[in-house]
C-alpha cells in the first residue's frame, strides 16, 4: 500500500480541517514519463481500482458533511477505455457522494493519426458530499444568441434581457481554457497531467468560498495549490514524488516572488 494511502496519514495532515473541496487528479492508468518518473507507470486494472478504493476511502473519512468532490480522468483506448467506466462504477461503492455532473475539457491541440479522429478531450467527474453550495461564474464567451422568449411576471422578455451577464456560463463542456502549454506561462515542463490554471480556478470559484479548506491528493505541478493562493483558500495538497512536490513548492515560491504562475522568470 502506497504510504499516502494510510488512513491516518492524511489525517494527520489535516488535522482538524475537513476540506469542502477536494480536486484530485490521480495516475490515469496510463504509462507516460517512466523516463522522468516511476509514478505514472501502468498497473493491473485489479491494482488500480485498489489504488482508488483506497484514496477515494480516505477522502470521504476526511471531507466535510457538505462537501464537493472533483475527479479528473481518462480513458485507454488501447485498453477497452479502462479505467474511466471502472471508476465511475466504482463510485457507487460510496453512497456518501452522489454525482453532479460529468464535465469533459475540450484540448485546443488534440494527438492522433490519420485513420482516427482526433483526442481533444479530458474528463472531470463531480460529486457531492451532503447539499454544499455552488456559485455560478462566467466564462469569457460573450452572449450572441437572441430570440429566445420567456413570460416572466406577465412580461414576455428575450433571453438577453434576462441576463445578469453579458457572457455566457459554462456548461459541462469546457470549450474556452487554453491548454496549449508550451504557448503558455504557466508551463511546467515534465508535467505531463498539468490541467490550466483556469480550469482549476473555476472549480474552486464554483465550489468553495475565500478561507474554505482545498483538498489535493495528487500535487503533480502545484496548480490546485497556486489557484489556492491567488483565491484565497487553504490547500492542503502532497506528492508520493517528490520531483513533483518540489516542483509545486517552487512554483508557490516563485509566484509569490514574482507573480508568475510557471517556475521561470522573465
């Protein structure tokens, strides 16, 4: 069993805080980076869902009553598209979290080849823990569709007059983050899972307030814990690699030094 796995470990470090939030990004399964890291190797379908079992178990030990759950994923197309359909099945094992939604990140740079369509797509799984609130935000995709009508309080109004912005809210296809990193400040080379800063950010402007308690198992390159500190909420967050949990810590220090979100400087 992976050290971080142990029930007690991550109670204490939490300690007295129970996280309203919790955004993890675990291992897809997938072997990617074996070069730079040993923790993105493949394991047996059988060892993997032991794996969730186990940090999933201790998460929902740790969350607070009304609580949101976030879980990025994908999906093996060379492997019958394990583990995406395993873990969602496997969720029903805990009766304490109840889906919300099933959000996919829509890549601006996609990989395949010729004779397949192209893979441009990321999945996020959202669950909720009790009734926690959720805050609406907007992207920054202005609002061009008009015609549609609505009576309201006897007043026959179009859509655009109903409006409390002039930009539309997200759905659950995320369609505006860019995520062409190497185009980006925000890169952190070696990174192979790194979701944007956005990204991260709308989670937690939708699904916690200024001072709540963030919950990160999988640090990777820091984003959850840099989106924390520019939004004001207390992230607990760790690594079973330590490349990648110096990385993170670097990268919190060079964006309090600097105010860049990557880890070099200008």
């Amino acid at each position: 069993m992976s050290p971080f796995l142990l029930p007690d470990h991550l109670s204490k470090i939490l300690g007295e805080f129970r996280p309203a939030l919790a955004v993890n990004d675990p291992p897809y399964n997938v072997a990617v980076g074996n070069a730079n890291t040993q923790s993105l190797s493949k394991q047996s379908l059988a060892d993997y869902m032991h794996f969730s079992r186990q940090w999933v178990r201790n998460c929902a030990r740790s969350m607070a009553s009304d609580s949101h759950f976030y879980v990025w994923l994908g999906a093996d197309v060379r492997d019958n598209f394990q583990p995406l359909p395993d873990f969602m099945v496997m969720m029903r094992e805990f009766a304490e979290f109840g889906p919300r939604n099933f959000i996919t990140l829509r890549n601006q740079r996609g990989y395949g080849t010729q004779k397949n369509w192209m893979w441009v797509r990321q999945e996020l799984l959202h669950y909720v823990r009790g009734n926690p609130p959720f805050s609406v935000t907007y992207t920054d995709i202005p609002k061009i569709l008009r015609g549609y009508y609505k009576t309201v309080n006897g007043k026959r109004t179009e859509n655009l007059e109903r409006s409390k912005s002039n930009n539309i809210r997200p759905g659950n296809v995320w369609v505006d983050l860019q995520q062409v990193f190497y185009r980006m400040e925000e890169n952190v080379p070696g990174c192979y899972a790194q979701k944007p800063l956005k990204a991260i950010e709308r989670i937690l402007l939708t699904s916690s307030v200024q001072g709540d308690v963030v919950l990160d198992c999988f640090a990777h390159s820091g984003t959850t814990l840099l989106a924390g500190e520019r939004l004001g909420r207390r992230v607990f967050t760790f690594d079973l690699d330590p490349v990648f949990a110096e990385l993170s810590i670097r990268r919190l220090e060079n964006y309090r030094k600097s105010g860049r979100t990557s880890l070099s400087h200008p």
